[in-house]
C-alpha cells in the first residue's frame, strides 16, 4: 500500500515503570540527570551468583496502586508492570474507557507483548510441584505465565474489543508490538490502540539464565557502572525489570476528541539475521538491513534523521556490530546525527525495552534534547559514533527512530517525526 494511502498514526498517551522512573516524566527527568539504576540485588539471595547486581524497580512501585490485592495475587509481576503502565497511558491520553462509547471500545486494540512472560510464577509453581506434586500447583498457573496473559488482562480490564494479542520476539517484542498496532491503525482495523511490553525477569532463574550464556555483566563492585554501552571496557549487559506503553492513534480520531499529539509515528523496519540463536551478525548485516526498511516505510532520507536510540546492550559483539550498521545505513550523516543507548541507565528489559526506548525518542523530540550514553570511560577505536557520553545533549530533534534486537536474530526500527499537523 503506497504511503500516501494510508492512515496517519499518532501518539497521544504514554506510560512507563522503569528502574529510574515510575511515569513517563520521572523517568524522562532522571535520564537527564544521567543516573543509573543498577544496584546490588535485593529479592533474592545471590550468594552462589557470578552477578549479583541488577536494575529493579524502586520500591516505591506497589501493584495495589492499580489492582486490588485478589487480582494482583493471580498475576506475575510482568502484567503488574503492564496495568500500571497502561493506566499511565490511558490517562496521560485522556481516555476514560468508562466514557468510551461502545462503538469506540470495538476499535480499541491492545497489542502488548513480554519476551518471556512469568519467569517468577514458574520458578515459585516449579518449586511447588518437587516439593508436593501436581495437587500443589496452583490452577492460576497457566494464565499467569503465558506472555499474552497481559494484552488479555488490559482487555478485560477496560473493556477494549479491537484486535488483542502478544508478539514474542526477545528483545525485539516492545517494538515488534508498537509496530502492529501502527499498521493495524494504518489499514484501518482499529482507530486506536494500547502497545507495548512488559519484563519481570530478575530473579534466580532469570540472572541465573543469562548468567549461565555469559552475557551478564560482572561488575559487582560497580553496579552503577556496569552497563556501558560502546565503552571499551565493556563487559555483558545488565538485567532490568519494568514496562512501557503506548496510546496510537489514528490521526483522524485523535483530532475528533482534541487529544494532545506527541509525535507522529511514521515508520516500521523489521529483519532477520539469519545468522545465529543469540550472536549479532558480526558486520550487522541484519540490522542495517531493519534501519533500511524503516526509512524506506517512513519515506525519509538517512539525513532526515536527528537522533537514533540503539538497541546497544554493553555486549562486545553487539554494540560493534550495530555501529557497523549504522554506519553503513547513515554514511557520513552516522557522525552528524545523535545516537545514544539508554540501557547505560535502564538496564535490558528484554521484551520491554523496546516500549520504554521508543518513549525515550519521542520524548527526544517533545523536548529537543538527546538523552546519554553513561559511564564512559575508554575510547573503542571500532565504535567512534556521537554517542552522547555522559551527559545529555540540547539539540533540534525532528525525527527519532528506536533500535531493537533479540535472541533468534530478530531486527526492529521503528520512527518517530513531530507533529506538524
């Protein structure tokens, strides 16, 4: 379908619990002050763990905030994250499904998705059945694990009939789930929709997990440095816990009801690499091959972009791998534009990271500044981008697009312009 055929999609509403913010704004604010939210682990015991460090929410985040006790009892902590950012988003959009007509609830989608669903709920019924066996699982189970349980709860919950399911793609899954509720808002199969994704994986399986594949971090002297994205000294990623979401909207619908536009989402890349179960393509063949679709979709040139948040875990291999792409998809413009990686203060959220680093970019553009790369200390001569190290930085952003890569050789972009109207 030609660009000019379909539906204009966007933003009207955000929400987000992350390890340095629990709404949209805390979280904006503390990436300005470039604070970290890597400390040592507190909901377990890590004696016998080679990390002993992660990024969890602030223990300011109560689920009973949102659910009452009994229906935050059948849930894992990742639909918890998911509720709560999805009344953020709901209310920062200034919609009340209770005043929603029923016409309107029938084009509402909720497209939101977790990488792997309820890591805790199957550690705790695992440990139930070795100790008494299957009389003492609980008959909760099943739903609380299963990753598309929260679109399924957010459906329930307000009563939105759209389309309503979960994509899994790793650590592309927050962006693989704003993109198809974009597209089905595009060819016109709901008005609006409620994305994004949600990630409650620091927990003994899940640091023991990625542990085990040496993909984690080992500063245990340094937490708060630890995530150092394109650093020469980097050493693995570090786990983070949280959600983010979206309110899309058509254009039409959001200019019926008057609602406030953040950005105009305007793009979708997406690739596979083809390549290995969790190793990058090593010349980032795979991810250029993403950001080169995006702009094709968006109808952009390279030179049209002013900042890109990359998917830059902190890994040797994966950040060297998307500068190489960056570098072949943007040219010389790879060194005039803004690129940084929030994970230096977030942490990985894994299926949520996607969802909360779109909201970075367009917070980028709402308030013309380009949030940092923290904790750099080393030059890598193979990663010489503008990363924005350390601090952020005051610049005109008119377009952003958000990079995001999973285990199974998944690629996402997705892309931001402001509204003009």
């Amino acid at each position: 379908m030609p660009n000019g055929s379909r539906r204009r999609v966007v933003v009207t509403g955000m929400g987000a619990v992350t390890p340095i913010g629990l709404s949209a704004d805390a979280y904006w604010d503390a990436m300005m002050r470039s604070e970290s939210g890597a400390a040592t682990i507190t909901n377990f015991d890590t004696t016998n763990f080679r990390t002993k460090f992660a990024c969890q929410l602030p223990e300011a985040f109560d689920p009973h905030d949102h659910l009452e006790p009994k229906e935050a009892k059948r849930m894992d902590s990742f639909s918890h994250y998911a509720v709560a950012v999805a009344d953020q988003a709901l209310d920062d959009a200034g919609l009340d499904p209770d005043d929603m007509p029923r016409e309107a609830k029938d084009r509402t989608a909720v497209i939101f998705g977790s990488g792997i669903g309820g890591m805790q709920t199957f550690h705790e019924q695992t440990g139930n059945y070795i100790e008494g066996g299957p009389r003492h699982l609980s008959p909760f189970f099943i739903p609380m694990l299963i990753p598309d349980i929260a679109p399924g709860h957010l459906s329930m919950r307000y009563d939105f009939r759209g389309p309503n399911y979960c994509i899994v793609s790793a650590c592309a899954t927050g962006n693989n789930n704003i993109g198809d509720a974009f597209m089905l808002i595009q060819r016109g199969q709901a008005d609006r929709a409620l994305c994004g994704g949600a990630e409650a994986c620091v927990s003994e399986l899940g640091v023991s997990g990625f542990s085990a594949m040496r993909a984690l971090s080992t500063r245990n002297d340094d937490p708060a440095g630890a995530s150092r994205p394109f650093d020469a000294g980097r050493d693995g990623f570090v786990m983070g816990d949280g959600g983010g979401a979206l309110i899309l909207e058509s254009l039409e619908s959001a200019r019926e009801r008057g609602a406030d536009v953040y950005a105009e989402i305007v793009g979708l890349g997406m690739s596979a690499d083809a390549h290995h179960v969790t190793a990058p393509d090593p010349d980032g063949d795979g991810a250029a091959l993403a950001m080169n679709n995006i702009l094709r979709d968006a109808d952009i040139e390279a030179e049209d972009v002013d900042y890109l948040n990359m998917h830059g875990t902190s890994t040797q291999l994966g950040d060297l791998a998307e500068t190489k792409a960056v570098k072949r998809v943007f040219g010389d413009h790879a060194y005039e534009m803004n690129v940084s990686s929030t994970k230096s203060m977030t942490g990985h959220l894994l299926g949520a990271a996607g969802a909360i680093e779109a909201i970075a970019a367009i917070k980028a553009i709402e308030h013309d500044a380009v949030p940092p790369t923290i904790n750099f200390e080393e030059d890598d001569p193979e990663c010489d981008l503008n990363y924005t190290f350390n601090e952020p930085q005051e610049r005109t952003v008119d377009v952003a697009l958000s990079n995001s890569f999973g285990f199974g050789g998944h690629n996402t972009s997705v892309g931001f312009r402001r509204f003009t109207g």
